[in-house]
C-alpha cells in the first residue's frame, strides 16, 4: 500500500490565500533539513516535492559525521538508529592499484529512502505544509513577493522562494541559469546507484573504484546492504548501447577490484536508477531572487563526495539568515549578499577541490600516478580526504 501522504492537501483557495514565509521547491536533505529548521522557529513554510516519501534516489547515502550532531539536534535520532560508521577508505585506479587510509572525519550510513521520509515528517510535525507529488513549473517575483505554479495548476503565495531542486530542473531554464549554456557544450555524466546484498562487506570501510571515465562508490547501509553507486562519461553509456548492463561489462567490470561485487553480488530487489545530463560547471547561489542551496548551488564530484553534507550545512547557513530577513533585520538585497559570500566561504573551496579530484580521477594513467603517489605520502592522503569534509556544526 503506498504511504499516507506527510500533510494532508489543500484546496485551492487554501493556497491562493495563504501568505507562507518560505517556499521551498525540492524535497532531498537541503530542502528538508531547511523546512524542519524554519518550522521550529515557528515560520510558515512549503515544501514541493515532485515524488511521494519515501522513494529511493541517486545518491552515495554517506553522511559525514560533520552533520552528526546537527541532525540529532533538529530531532532525527542517529544515535538510535543502528547505523554503520566508516572510518576506513579505499580508492583503486582501474587496473587495480589501491591505496587503504583511516577515514579520521568518517561517517555513517544510512538510505534515503528512510532518512528523506523521517525529514518530511519531521518537518510537518513541526507545522510545515508538505506537498508531496507536486511538481513546480514556475516561480515568479513581484511586489515583493514570489508566486509559485504548479503542474494542477495551483498556485501558492511566499515572501522568499529557495531552490533545492538537485542537478537540474525545468527551472533552471525557466529562471535563465548561466550555467546552462556552458554546462551543453562541456561533457555529461550519467549516475547509477543499486543496493547490494555483498557477503561480508565491512561497515566501517568506504570504496572507491575507477574505471575509465569514471568511479564507483561502495559503502555500507542498514539491513546488510552495500550501497553501489557510480558516475561515468555518457560516451560510455553510448557506446554500450545505452545499456546499463552492457557498460558495467564493458567497462566497470575492467577493474579487477571492482568485477567481484558486480559479478557476484545480488541486486537488493530494486531496479537501478539512473539519472544523466550531470554537469559540474560552477553556479550561482542566488538567480531572480531565488536562493539555491544543495545541488542546486553547486555539484560536488562524487569522488569528493559529501553532497548531503554540503546541502545540509547551506541549509544551516541560510535559515538564520532568512529569519533575519523575516524579522526585519536584513533588506532582501542584504539577505542575498549575505548568503551568497557565507555560501563562498564555506563550500566554494570543496567544490573546486572536489572538481580538481575528478580531474585526476577516471583516466588509467594519471589516476594510477595519483594513487601511487599517495600511496608514499600518507600526510598528503589526509590533507587531500579533509579537502571533502567539513567541521561540525
């Protein structure tokens, strides 16, 4: 039986009349973690999600321990959870070179397809309006204020509108992004990611495969799951016939590390999700007035990993700033700034390490160079994997 929705629906006078103070558009960690914080503080708030909780997603279900205590101090409860904790990391190039380091920051696992759900109900637990199954094809500002449209042809009044949409959205073309332009001429990536039922795999260590134009991420996840995800060049999808299957064959199954947990492994009973068109040109925090939060801000190579932890953390950033805005304390062009420069200064810096890594990585040559490299510089292997990691919050 499909879940009872998070909220229960409103008409559409309940929506025309209604004056929220935030409307979020997009339902992953950032938007959540930013609708549950709100809400606390007592403010008016929506959140659109165009699928229905709980749902699985791409995504490698790692979450840095710098968001630990942020999590269980917005009410989701970690520390009861049961959850594999990694301290361990192994990256191989795709002939098969490894190197094995101590994780020191580490993380847990856990699935999006529970934790998203416990943040949407948490959130409406504290007063916020989810509209689950609710795709928004429109933001507009004026006098102050944005007017929302969706797919049902609702639409909902906010004085402030924030993006958390993920890679991309009809949206981003709507409000006429920059980064598009570039971001069609550039090369395109293609993301995977399965559960796997792996006999004895470790849950405590995190795996990082390379084959050509590309990596695969392994880590644990409740139930004796090992989550397999992974990013590649759409060439290769290409030249496989856009076959999922045929590609890992052809070239995931090239790394001698890597071949055992695809060959041997068992799917945990749900298709592969894959989504494409993936860029990681740098983009704009704030577009037509909307602020952008999680991948919607900036996208993370997921070698560097550590998406969730970034969403969250702007999310962090951004609701005391829009309660300043709220109560008066910051003129919107104040509220802008402001994010924008706090955004640079906390993110900006992972984003292009991690653009740097993904440079490296995924090509047979340089990434064995890279990998023997570290191998004799253990000091340098640190310094690298806290470029990925932030501080607690």
């Amino acid at each position: 039986m499909p879940a009872p929705p998070i909220t229960p629906p409103s008409t559409a006078s309940d929506t025309a009349a209604e004056l929220y103070d935030c409307a979020i558009i997009g339902g992953g960690v950032a938007g959540l973690t930013l609708a549950v914080q709100l809400a606390r503080a007592g403010r008016r708030v929506v959140l659109f999600e165009k699928q229905t909780y709980p749902f699985h997603r791409v995504c490698g279900e790692y979450i840095s321990m710098e968001n630990y205590a942020f999590l269980c101090r917005i009410g989701v409860p970690l520390d009861q959870m049961d959850l594999p904790i990694m301290t361990r990391f192994t990256v191989s190039s795709p002939t098969g070179v490894a190197l094995h380091h101590p994780l020191d920051i580490g993380g847990v696992g856990i699935t999006r397809y529970v934790l998203d759900q416990l943040l949407a109900r948490l959130a409406a637990e504290h007063g916020a309006t989810i509209q689950e199954g609710t795709k928004v094809t429109d933001v507009v500002f004026a006098d102050e204020q944005f007017t929302l449209t969706t797919a049902g042809g609702a639409t909902y009044r906010a004085r402030t509108a924030c993006g958390a949409w993920g890679k991309h959205a009809n949206l981003d073309s709507k409000l006429n992004r920059p980064f598009l332009e570039p971001s069609r001429q550039g090369r395109q990536f293609v993301a995977v990611k399965y559960h796997l039922q792996v006999e004895n795999f470790p849950n405590d260590l995190v795996e990082m495969h390379n084959f050509r134009d590309g990596y695969c991420g392994l880590s644990p996840v409740p139930g004796g799951l090992t989550n397999c995800s992974y990013i590649s060049d759409v060439r290769n999808l290409r030249a496989h016939g856009n076959s999922v299957a045929e590609m890992e064959r052809g070239v995931l199954m090239q790394n001698p590390l890597l071949r055992p947990y695809l060959e041997q492994a068992q799917r945990a009973g749900t298709v592969p999700i894959v989504i494409s068109q993936i860029t990681f040109r740098e983009r704009s925090t704030v577009d037509a007035h909307v602020l952008m939060l999680g991948d919607a801000a900036g996208t993370i190579a997921p070698l560097a990993g550590n998406g969730m932890s970034m969403g969250m953390s702007a999310s962090f950033l951004l609701h005391g700033l829009l309660l300043d805005f709220l109560e008066g304390r910051l003129s919107r062009a104040e509220l802008e700034q402001q994010y924008t420069r706090a955004w640079r200064s906390l993110l900006r810096l992972r984003i292009r390490a991690g653009h740097l890594i993904h440079q490296f990585f995924g090509r047979p040559a340089l990434t064995t160079l890279a990998i023997q490299a570290l191998k004799s510089l253990p000091g340098l292997t640190t310094q690298v994997l806290k470029l990925t990691h932030g501080k607690s919050y």
